[in-house]
C-alpha cells in the first residue's frame, strides 16, 4: 500500500512485538528515524488513501476549529502546511525523538516528542485533535483516547483514522490459500471495525460524522470495488475507519 516515491522508505518490520516495553517500541521507531536521516531519504508515515481522507475531513466547511494537535505526526507531516494555509495553528506530537527532530528540520517547529497516553498540555487546550493511523501503535489507545478527550476544549472535535483489520485488501488476498491474510501490518498491535472503534470512543465521544477511504485502485475489480467503497455499499471494507467526533463533557 506504500505508493511513496522512490525517496521513500518503508518501515522495517519489527521482531515479535507481544512483549515490547514502551521504551523499546521508543527505540524501534527512534531506529527508522535515524536510517531516513542517515540514509537522506524519508519514511513513509501515511498513504495517498489516508492523506486524501485526512484533507476531505480536516477541510470539511461543517467543522470550525483554530488550534489543532497532531497526536502521532511522524516525521512528515502532510496536512500541516494544507491547515495552516488556512489560519490554523497546527502542533504536533509523536513518541519518537528522531521523527521529531525531522519534523522540526523541515521547519515544523510546533512539534514535541510526547507519549499519546501522557501529552504535556493542559486540559482544553485545543480545539481539535487529529490522530490518523496512531492509536494501532499505541499499547493503551484508551489511555490515548481519554488524553485526547483530555486536552480538548469541551465542545471540540477529534479527527480520527484507524486501519480496518478486514479491509478489502486483506479479504482479496484470502481467496488465495496460500496468502498470509490474517498477519496485521507492519509495526502494528491492533486493527479495527467501525463496531470496536465505537467501542473504544464509548461515551467520551460522539461521532458526527463518517467518510469512506478507498483504496485508488484501478481496472474493472479494483475500480468496482474502490467506487463500491466511496458511494458506501462496501464502506465497512474500507482502508481505515475515518470519522469525526466531538467531545462530549467530562
């Protein structure tokens, strides 16, 4: 699913992550980091997929906001320059110092290294919080949930991308027997439907709204499937669940 350039690099996987302490998931991601820097090439932190559905969300006219967090940023931030365009103060945050540190050189200097389950900023801080492809990484993302819930203003909104576990991708490649379509992505602890996601927003959210993640595919399957996706009848197949929330009172 990568369709970065070829200045792009993916993530490495991982050795088995059942037993990883925050601090080597630190160390882990900390390593991808320094090989992009060293190496003069960038990770690919997101998808084309995902980078479309964050704009058409972040951009919505129906959702007012002016300060916005960035819980799990990465090294290159696409949507920054894109909100800030449009008189939006944008920071961000992630867990590791090197992705941090690329961020900053790339002259995002509203950008702190953080855990998502302990951000350094008082309660209502913010009027919105992006987290897209995050909370999958993140060994308590109710611990995350809550501190996001935490940090926003009452009334304000949560932006939220999640990988759906049995996405389109995932259930194509079942129908081959010998394809390993059950192994999560890479880095990954957990995958998610729109019912364990609302599971997991509980009632510290309330979702306001929904937006189907195609997967750019072309030709007559892929093509079928991807408009079946972006009009809704196979929307619950999508890439990711990508929603919009608003914080209900503490």
């Amino acid at each position: 699913m990568n369709d970065g350039p070829s200045n792009f690099i993916p993530v490495r996987r991982p050795p088995r992550i059942a037993s990883r302490s925050p601090e080597q998931w630190r160390d882990y991601y900390d390593e991808q980091g320094r090989d992009a820097t060293a190496s003069g090439r960038e990770i690919m932190c997101t998808t084309r997929p995902i980078i479309n559905v964050v704009m058409r969300m972040v951009l919505d006219p129906r959702w007012d906001f002016n300060t916005v967090l960035d819980v799990g940023c990465g090294s290159l931030v696409p949507y920054f320059a894109h909100l800030e365009s449009t008189g939006r103060v944008v920071t961000g945050v992630d867990f590791s110092a090197s992705f941090i540190d690329t961020a900053r050189a790339k002259g995002q200097v509203r950008s702190v290294q953080a855990d998502a389950t302990a951000l350094p900023f008082p309660d209502g801080s913010f009027d919105a919080v992006l987290c897209s492809e995050t909370l999958e990484h993140v060994p308590d993302d109710r611990g995350a949930v809550a501190e996001i819930h935490r940090v926003l203003r009452p009334g304000g909104l949560l932006f939220l991308t999640v990988p759906i576990y049995w996405n389109a991708a995932r259930i194509l490649a079942g129908l081959s027997l010998t394809a390993e379509y059950r192994e999560l992505q890479i880095g990954h602890l957990r995958e998610y439907s729109r019912r364990t996601v609302d599971r997991l927003l509980g009632q510290a959210f309330e979702v306001r709204a929904r937006y189907p993640v195609p997967f750019l595919w072309r030709g007559p399957v892929g093509g079928t499937v991807d408009a079946l996706i972006r009009w809704g009848p196979l929307a619950c197949v999508s890439v990711s669940v990508a929603l919009v929330a608003k914080k209900f009172p503490s």
